[in-house]
C-alpha cells in the first residue's frame, strides 16, 4: 500500500531536548515536505527536498533542521524545542507536477 | 512567487443546500491546481485535481471545481451536502512545468448544519 508514515503520532516533551520526527515514504517519490498546521494559518511549509541531499528552506524554517541521505526518508529534527513548536506537523512526498501525498500527522506538544 | 488565496476561512451552510468555496491564484505561468480535504482529527486527502484538459473536474464525494484561468480561479462546488462533509478544505498550486513547489491556501472550514 501505497503511504506517507510519521512517527510518533504523538510526542509530549519539554522545552530544550531534542527530539527527531521522522517520515518514510514507500512511492520513490523525488519531493518530500514537512509542514506545519496552527489553528487560522493553514499549513506553512517549513523544509523541502527536491532529492536525495537536496534540500532548502520553506515559509518556516527557524528552529529546524532536515536531512535527506535516503530517498524514501526525511527527518524532521528539533535540537532546542520551544514552546512555540507546539503544533501538528504533516510530511508529504509527491513527484512532479503530482499531488502530495501526507501522513497522518504528528502532534507535538512542547511544555 | 505563486499564492493561492482562499476567500472565506469558513462557510456554515444547511444540510442538503448547494455550497461553493472560493480560491483565487496568482502565478505569472501554467499551473497545476488541487483541493485537498482534511477531515476532524485527520491527515489531508486529495479531493480533486486540475492539470490540463477539461476545465471542469470531477473528485471524490460528488465535489466538483472549475478552473477559470482568465479569473484565475479554482472554486470547488457540491449541489447537495451531508453533515459529513464538515471539514477543512485546502486548496494548493503548484507551478507548472514540473516544479515541486506548493503552495496552500489558509483553508476553508466547511460547517454542515442539521
């Protein structure tokens, strides 16, 4: 079957220790995404990959980090979580020109 | 840079009655068009797609949109919804020629009342 998995699907943490969520993608799709989804602003784009070691900043990208050494994984990495990462996240991968496909999210709570 | 712009950021409407949720883009090239709908407590789904052809497209769940590039529009419709239509819908572009890039909307919570 065909899917975006994330994991965990849920995270409680606390300010300053670093946490990693990951994203695998079965499809060998060359784009992967990691956004971010807050009550009235819709989704913000905070990292993208075009391919394997290719990767560039979104709308979002402060207090991230992302790595694309695997063409079906791309890790979302906080080394220094902040309250204000408190957010749902989403990872999609898509070829191009195609829809994205997503995960089903990641909600982290950062205290 | 392309943006895509969603009109109302919600729209309540009764059951059974006909809804339309706008989205307006601004791309100086072709472009490729989608809504996406996020139901409560969900991941988002493809509803529909535009990439050429036919500009009036037929998704999942009896949704419909219509490209209209002259008004640079991708308004989706339903003639009849159900409460279980309630949800958020997005609508994304990606700039055309192959480029990876979306761009999403704010979305648009659709509230089906009884």
């Amino acid at each position: 079957e065909a899917q975006v998995t994330q994991n965990p699907r849920y995270l409680i943490t606390v300010t300053g220790k670093k946490l990693t969520v990951t994203c695998s993608q079965n499809m060998n799709h060359e784009y992967m995404s990691w956004y971010r989804q807050d009550p009235g602003l819709g989704l913000r784009q905070i990292y993208y990959s075009m391919n394997v070691e290719v990767t560039d900043k979104g709308d979002v990208p402060e207090g991230y980090k992302v790595s694309r050494k695997e063409k079906r994984n791309f890790p979302l990495i906080l080394e220094s979580p902040s309250p204000n990462q408190t957010s749902l996240y989403f990872c999609a991968s898509s070829s191009p020109g195609e829809p994205q496909h997503f995960g089903d999210g990641t909600r982290l709570s950062i205290l | 840079a392309q943006s895509v712009t969603q009109l109302d950021s919600q729209v309540p409407v009764f059951e059974e009655a006909p809804v339309e949720l706008r989205c307006n883009y601004s791309s100086s090239v072709s472009v490729y068009l989608f809504w996406y709908v996020q139901y409560p407590n969900q991941g988002l789904q493809l509803l529909l797609k535009y990439l050429s052809g036919s500009t009036l497209v037929k998704g999942i769940n009896g949704f419909e949109a219509e490209f209209n590039k002259s008004q640079t529009s991708f308004h989706l419709r339903k003639p009849s919804v159900h409460i279980s239509d309630t949800a958020e819908y997005f609508c994304a572009v990606n700039k055309g020629g192959g480029s990876y890039i979306p761009t999403f909307g704010r979305g648009t919570s659709l509230i089906v009342h009884p």
